[in-house]
C-alpha cells in the first residue's frame, strides 16, 4: 500500500485539456511522466521517442505587503510553456509492479439518486427496454433489431450510468441511421456520456478521454463535426433526467 501511494504520487493530475492533448496525440498513453520523473522511478526514456506535448504553468514567486507591515510570499501564474511527457510504453527501466494502481480503471463511484431510473425511461420512451446482460469484455452494446440497452451487471452504479447514457446515446441518435462511419458514432456517444455525467458530477474523464481519442484517432476535426449532434443529445437526455 505505502509502495503504490509512493508510486502514485509520482505522478501528476493532468487538466482536462492537458488530458485531451494527451489522448489526441498518443491515443494508447496509459501512464505518463516527465523525463525527470521517469529517471526519479528508475526508467528512462527510451532513444528516439517523440514527447507528447502539453502545456504547464509559468510560476513565479512575488513579495507582497500585507495589511500590518510585513511582507509574505506569493505563487502566481503568467501564462503557460509547452513542456514534454512520455508514456511508460516510451520507457525502460526497473519494473513498478504497484503501477497498475494508478492507472485508468472503470468507474467504481455512485451515482445520484434516481437518475438511472431517469435513464431507463428515457430508454423506454425511446422504445428500448433496458437489462442487465455481460456480452464478452464490452461494458455495454444496444441491439437495434431486438430494441434493447444491455448494461454489464457487476460493475458500481457510476460506471453503469455512463454505460447506459453511452448505449441511450446510440439509441437516441442513430437508430435511424448511422453515420457515415462508426467511428464517427462511437465519438458521438461517448462524448454525450461525457457531458451527462460531467453535469450529474460523476468524474467519467480518465474513460471518456481515452475512448474519444481511440476511435477520433486523434483526428481533432472528426471530434469537431461530432459537436452539434452531442451537444443537443445531451441536452435532450438531462433535460429528461431533471424533468425542465
């Protein structure tokens, strides 16, 4: 326990558009590190990697005067510098067995009260009945042709709440027709997965970001037609959840 808490703290909380950057330029990053950290672990970049660019804070130490005379020490940020992280895949080194603790998982949170009975309305307004069925490793999948949502049982209710927004999303905007690729679609609805839960405090980024980035292929213009379709199937599935 203290080794993976060692371990983890090693490594930084990214922001979202950090995340975003780090995910459209290398889609299967999984950990990533400065090159200083990584030698501080052990590992070391390994000969010609391409760093992944993000960008970082430019801090600086200024003296103020307080209100009694004296003077204290503060941290402000003028503006951001791009810097350079590597995935673990981009390095070699001592092995760090307690990694795994750290790295992107499914969601294991609650979730608020009464919104996946909102959800499974919302589905079956749509002529979707919901069930509880694992199909192989997916999460999740909908099958239009026997109008049903299916949503893995043995994962905590957060994670089947993003599950069910993700298939509810499909659903709702492409039992009709799909567009023109599945990559497109499958952007489509995990980006609507995002917001929902974005909005209902459900903390589903460490998923959604990876899972955008794969099937966008770090194609930014691709997430970009994808916008107006998301942003009114979100709007739409919260509207149903609150009842405005």
């Amino acid at each position: 326990w203290q080794r993976m808490l060692k371990v983890a703290s090693k490594f930084h909380r990214y922001s979202f558009n950090n995340h975003l950057m780090i995910f459209l330029q290398r889609p299967e990053a999984t950990v990533v590190a400065g090159f200083n950290r990584w030698k501080s672990l052990g590992r070391f970049v390994k000969k010609g990697e391409k760093g992944i660019a993000i960008f970082a804070p430019c801090r600086y130490r200024t003296k103020v005067e307080t209100d009694d005379g004296d003077e204290k020490s503060l941290q402000q940020i003028r503006g951001f510098r791009v810097v350079h992280v590597f995935d673990i895949s981009q390095t070699e080194g001592d092995e760090l067995p307690d990694l795994d603790a750290v790295r992107p998982k499914l969601l294991h949170a609650d979730a608020p009260e009464g919104i996946w009975d909102a959800l499974v309305a919302q589905a079956d307004a749509a002529g979707f009945e919901v069930i509880r069925h694992r199909r192989g490793r997916v999460n999740g999948y909908r099958d239009f042709s026997h109008k049903e949502i299916a949503v893995r049982p043995d994962v905590a209710l957060a994670q089947a709440v993003k599950t069910l927004v993700h298939e509810l999303g499909h659903a709702l905007l492409h039992s009709e027709e799909l567009p023109h690729s599945k990559e497109v679609a499958e952007v489509e609805v995990e980006s609507v997965a995002f917001i929902v839960c974005d909005a209902m405090r459900i903390d589903s980024g460490d998923y959604s970001f990876r899972y955008v980035a794969t099937w966008s292929g770090g194609d930014i213009e691709k997430i970009k037609e994808t916008a107006e379709n998301v942003v009114e199937c979100a709007r739409g599935i919260l509207e149903g959840c609150t009842g405005e």
